[in-house]
C-alpha cells in the first residue's frame, strides 16, 4: 500500500516516529489501530443493548458470578439443565 500524505503530516509522523523510537511506518500503523479502536469503542457507546449487556456483565463480575475454564462452563451449562 502506498500513502501519500502532506509534507506537514510526513513531517509530524517522523518527529513522532523519532521521539517514541519507532518507524515511520510503525508510527503509522499505532496511529491507524488506535483511529479503529476508538471507532469500534464509539460504536459501543452508541448502541443502548450493548451498554447494557456490559453493565450486566460487570454487576456478574462484582458478584463473583462468573467462571472460567471450559470446565467450569460446562459444569454451568450442566447445572442450568437440571
């Protein structure tokens, strides 16, 4: 892939690339996957079920309410089709 960016932003990327004492290109890529996360957080935000969903998940967790491992699950599912 070929970007092509203005001299100021080039600029920019490589004064960052620099201090942080990365690439440019890994400068870039750190900048891309934070845009996407940020996206993907929003888009959480945004959605009324999902929010609720994670509130509901974190009142389980305050609870003590969860359980890990594959065979702790099953035993879960087990207990439940009773």
């Amino acid at each position: 892939m070929t970007l092509r960016l203005p001299p100021e932003i080039e600029a920019d990327l490589k004064q960052v690339a620099e201090a942080e004492h990365r690439s440019v290109q890994q400068t870039v890529l750190v900048a891309i996957e934070e845009y996407l996360s940020a996206r993907e957080t929003a888009e959480i935000l945004a959605d009324p079920i999902s929010l609720r969903n994670l509130a509901e998940a974190r009142e389980s967790e305050l609870a003590g309410d969860v359980v890990y491992g594959t065979e702790a699950a099953r035993a879960l599912l087990a207990e439940r089709k009773k």
